[in-house]
C-alpha cells in the first residue's frame, strides 16, 4: 500500500522526522515533538501512511474502477465496511 518498507525502517524514518523538527524549532533533543507537530501543521510519518491507506479505501467504497487490482483484492473483507464507518466519522465532525 504505502510501499514494502518493513516496521523498522518506516520508524527509523519517524525518528529523523522528529529530529528535523527539533531543528526547525531549536528545541534540546529530548523536546516532546506532539504540541511542535501541531503548531507547525506538520502531519507525522504513521499519520501520511494511514491517511493514504483510508483514502485508498475511500475509493474503492465510491469508485472501485479507479483503484488498482492489486489494492481492491487487498480490501475485499469485512474489515474494509469498518474503516468506511471510521471515514465517515471523520467526514462528519470536519462538517460540523
């Protein structure tokens, strides 16, 4: 989905994005990076990837033929109608 990277490079990749954003804030490095995250309206590393996997469900549920093979095999389970519900969720409180 988001690539073949295993677990431990996607968090050696996390790792280096919370130390540039020490960086940019000159904060020490033992600096909790959540509230820095947030004040800089940067999303993390884990939060891209699973943005771009719910929106790779989102249009398999709408529009099935803009998805690649591949990936609609991956979605056909009852897993798939529990992450729609989470979407909508999501689409409801952005509403409100």
């Amino acid at each position: 989905m988001g690539g073949a990277a295993s677990k431990t490079k996607i968090c050696e990749l996390g790792r280096s994005q919370k130390r540039v954003v020490r960086c940019i804030e000159s904060v020490s490095f033992l600096a909790r990076t959540s509230q820095i995250f947030k004040r800089l309206h940067i999303l993390k590393l884990t939060d891209l990837h699973e943005l771009h996997v719910l929106k790779q469900m989102y249009l398999y549920t709408t529009t099935s033929y803009l998805v690649p093979l591949p990936i609609a095999d991956f979605f056909r389970n009852q897993d798939l109608y529990d992450c729609v519900a989470v979407i909508q969720d999501i689409e409801q409180i952005r509403v409100t």
